[in-house]
C-alpha cells in the first residue's frame, strides 16, 4: 500500500540545515504545520519545526507525538525515533527504533553507488583508506580551532602526536588489506588516548567499553561514541544504505558501516 502524503518543497537531505532532539514536549500539527508543544504555567507554547530543512527529529524522554505529525514528518522524508536521556539509549534494550517513511519512491542513487564499488575488494579498501585520511584531517581541523582543546593543550604542534599522526598516515597509504589498516587505527587510537591522558592528567587510565564504568573518563568517551554511532546511523538511514555494507569493519556485523562512518568524528 502506498501512503499519500502532503506534498513538501524537495530539498536534498545533504543540503538539509536542521537535527533536532526534543525532550519533555508534544509533537503535532497546528494550523498546518508540525510544531511542538512545551506547556507553561501561563500561556502554552508552540514552537515551528521546519520540516521541509530537518533530516532528522529525535524525541527524547518525556515525549509524545501525533499520528498527524508523523503523516506530514514522513510526507517530508524526516527520519524520527526516540532515544533515552540526552540522545543515547542507556541500555542495549533501549537501542534508538527508526521509524522510515513508508514510501515506495525514496531515492535510492546513494546505494546503487555505493554498490557500484562495494563487492569489489580492493576498492573497498581504497575507500576504507579515503574514510581514515578524512579522518586524520578532521581531526586536524578541529583540534586546530577547538577553544576547550585548545584550554587542555591538545595542540597539532606536539612533537610525539606530529609522528604518530604521519605514522598512520604513512600505514593508511601502505596497509595491503584491511586487517592491517585495522591494526594500524588500534595503534593510532591507543596513541591518541595516551596523549589525552597526559594532557588531562588522568593517571592510570584504561579504555572500558562496558556499559557500567566507574570513572568519568570513560562514561563520557562511551557517550561520545554513542553521539557518533547516533549520528553515523542517522546519515546512512537519511541516504538510505544499509548498516551492513561495511569497507573496514566486520562485514559481517549487521551495524558495521555506523562504526566505519563513526571513526570520522569521534576523536573530537
């Protein structure tokens, strides 16, 4: 069965401007637009979502939403679900459901790209191998201008972090497989966290990636990472490929291209 929903001005999800998560609120249709709705002592107040700009809405806790709203979210191609406090899923049985717009013409030109190279080993090398040194430049650029990196001295002119950083540039160009380039982002990551460590001065650190953690350190780098995936799967979801068709992580794991996309950002 094909919905019909109300027609919305198309604009590409890459050149779309909002991401919005809402907690505390009800989500609906006033007046022919989605809104949302936080009540107050004197007067409620509704709040425009702009839908036809938004790629995604993230309902938080303390949240409702309207089977109107959803009509016209979904009329817009919005991707939508909910998510435990401050974004992430606090359990593993609280993982984020994405609810997908139920429509038999979303595009799919980003997966048959995708595709065009993905059962192609040596390409999908060559991409994994693309993701890394994008990775290395984002990072650059953003502990280059980040002003709370930059109150903890997490500065690019560091000596010991300048070879690390050409080191796996140099492994990125001369990994033969991805099990190498794999072994070569463990050493990076390991260096990475160890200048972290100096630069905080937290003593004795050592990375847990267990839900329950004792100290801050890692509760926030395992919620960063919960940010990263969050968003990571948010793209793939919007461009409408599949979590599997992983280049660098275990092709065989279901979520293994979110960790792919995820390595993009997380450093920062």
């Amino acid at each position: 069965m094909t919905l019909n929903y109300q027609a919305h001005k198309e604009i590409l999800h890459s050149k779309r401007a909002n991401m919005y998560y809402l907690e505390h609120c009800r989500v609906m249709v006033k007046d022919g637009r989605v809104v949302f709705l936080k009540p107050a002592q004197e007067e409620n107040q509704y709040w425009n979502i702009p839908i036809a700009n938004t790629t995604v809405l993230l309902l938080g806790t303390g949240t409702s939403i309207t089977q109107a709203a959803v009509r016209d979210l979904c009329g817009a191609g919005v991707m939508f679900g909910f998510s435990g406090g401050g974004g992430t899923p606090l359990l593993a049985a609280t993982e984020i459901e994405w609810l997908t717009p139920q429509s038999e013409y979303r595009p799919t030109e980003y997966l048959q790209a995708w595709l065009s190279f993905w059962f192609d080993a040596p390409k999908r090398l060559s991409i994994a191998k693309f993701f890394q040194t994008k990775r290395l430049e984002y990072l650059a650029k953003i502990w280059a201008k980040d002003k709370n990196l930059k109150g903890y001295d997490f500065a690019l002119n560091d000596k010991g972090l300048e070879k690390t950083l050409a080191r796996y540039q140099q492994d990125i160009q001369t990994s033969i497989d991805v099990t190498k380039l794999l072994a070569a982002e463990m050493q990076l990551t390991k260096s990475l966290y160890a200048f972290a460590a100096n630069r905080t001065k937290t003593e004795a650190f050592t990375r847990n990636h267990e839900p329950v953690e004792t100290d801050n350190a890692n509760r926030f780098l395992n919620h960063g990472n919960y940010l990263a995936y969050g968003l990571a799967a948010t793209c793939l979801w919007v461009l409408g490929i599949p979590h599997g068709f992983a280049v660098m992580h275990g092709k065989t794991r279901r979520g293994a291209l979110v960790f792919d996309i995820a390595d993009l950002i997380k450093d920062n």
